[in-house]
C-alpha cells in the first residue's frame, strides 16, 4: 500500500468534497486492497494523516460496522455493513445487466418506449430504457427524477409501503397538481393502491404530463421486496384503449425479471 495511491483522500481543493468524509472513504480504499487486517499505524502511514485522525475516523467508522476490531492481533477488517454495501452494489449492476433483453423484447412487442425505475426517497429514477420505433413515442431522460404519486412507476412502490410512510408525500402544499388527473391526497390514492395490489400493475393516466399514460409493474427481488419498476409509456391515446392487454405484457416483463433475480411467487392455493 502507498500513499500515492490514495493522494485523493489528501485536502482536495473541491470545495464541494467534505474532508472528513472523503478521508473515511480512504480509509476504506486501505482495507478494500490489503484484504487482510490492518492497524490503526499503517492507515495512518498508507495515507499520511496523523495518528489521531486515523484512529477517530476508525472509530467511527467501527461504530458504524463498516469496519470491525480483530480480537486477537486488535487490527481492524472490513465488517458487516460494508459487505451489505457490496452486495446491494452488486444488485444494481445485476438489475441492469439482467433488464437490458427484457426490455427490449418488451418494448419490440408492444412497440411503445419502455423504462426501467429505482426509488430514491420519495422519488423515482429512470435507470434504462428501450426505445419505440414509432414516430411519436414517449422518451425519458437517463437519470431523470420524477415523484412516487404523479407516476404509473412510482405508485408501483407506492402500493408497497405503508399508510405512515405514503401520507407525509400528500400532506397539503407537499403534492403538486401536475394535471387535472394527479391524484394529490390519500382519499384518492388510497383506493388506487388498494387496486393496484389487487391487479399486479399501476396505471398513470396522464397524472404527470397531460396526453401521456404509462403502465407499470414490479420488479421483486429473491427476498420479495419491490427494487426497480418497468412501465410501458406512450401517447395517452395509444395507450388508454389498450390497457388490459398492456397490462398483461408489463406484468409478464416484470415477472421475468423478478425470476431472473431470484424471485419465487408464493403458491396461491391448491
């Protein structure tokens, strides 16, 4: 280890970077590459910062679990929170490597652009995407943030949290009324989640951009939870009249995806 490797964690003149944070994440770096306990002495040498400073940020970081003390030789190991760290990592890289043909077979049988979402808070984010080949199709850009209540996606998530969770996203003046059709209370969307896990799918009819409707499915992962949404978008009068039929392609779409990542619906009944 040397410390020129980890010349960023030293003042970066960004006045954008935290110090401290950026220092920890250095730390980190030491113990990613030794892949072997290491001491409090040979972070602080591998980085050239001070003693001191290494052994709070250590600590800190211990008190975290993204590093644990080893009993015996009392040098430090990356611990339990930077393994879930990885392996959520891990899920993402997976998420997208295995929705990229799901996608485009989707998006190639119902001609219309199809999306790939994750939730970030109280928002969703366009992940990927396949396009249509029509003339007038809907497009996102990668990367885009939109709410959870104004789109067929974000109710997707939405239907899976609780009451508790849902209300403080409608509290008055938190809701915007995009369109005439937003739904921007819990007496209106507290029926419409009841449908949508019911149904298996979510419908935007035009709640964000007036003339578009969109048409959503989960995506499970092994342990059930709801990680990503896929929707089918378009002009709202393409869509509308095709619902049902559109609705069985996204659930499928998302049923596919779900199994690759492991998923297994529980039995229904005898």
């Amino acid at each position: 280890m040397t410390g020129e490797a980890f010349a960023v964690g030293k003042g970066s003149r960004n006045p954008t970077i935290v110090s401290s944070v950026e220092r920890a994440l250095s730390i980190l770096d030491v113990f990613m590459e030794a892949r072997q306990p290491v001491s409090v002495t040979e972070v602080s040498r591998s980085l050239g910062l001070n003693f001191s400073t290494t052994h709070h940020l250590v600590s800190t970081l211990c008190a975290s679990r993204y590093l644990e003390q080893d009993p015996g030789s009392r040098k430090y190991r990356l611990g339990l929170k930077a393994l879930e760290l990885g392996l959520a990592a891990g899920e993402s890289f997976t998420l997208l490597e295995r929705a990229r043909p799901v996608l485009g077979e989707l998006a190639a049988l119902v001609n219309e652009t199809v999306n790939l979402v994750v939730r970030d808070g109280a928002s969703v984010v366009y992940v990927d995407q396949a396009a249509s080949s029509r003339t007038i199709s809907m497009f996102t850009m990668l990367g885009a943030r939109a709410p959870l209540y104004c789109t067929g996606v974000g109710k997707v998530f939405l239907a899976e949290m609780d009451a508790e969770e849902i209300k403080p996203l409608l509290e008055a003046g938190q809701a915007h009324q995009y369109t005439r059709n937003t739904l921007t209370s819990w007496d209106s969307m507290e029926p419409e989640l009841r449908c949508i896990r019911a149904d298996g799918y979510s419908v935007d009819r035009e709640e964000r951009e007036e003339g578009v409707a969109c048409i959503a499915a989960p995506v499970r992962d092994h342990t059930g939870i709801v990680r990503a949404a896929i929707s089918i978008s378009g002009p709202a009068g393409r869509v509308m009249p095709k619902v049902s039929d559109l609705a069985r392609e996204v659930r499928q779409a998302g049923s596919t995806l779900s199994e690759s990542l492991g998923y297994r619906a529980r039995p229904t009944g005898r």
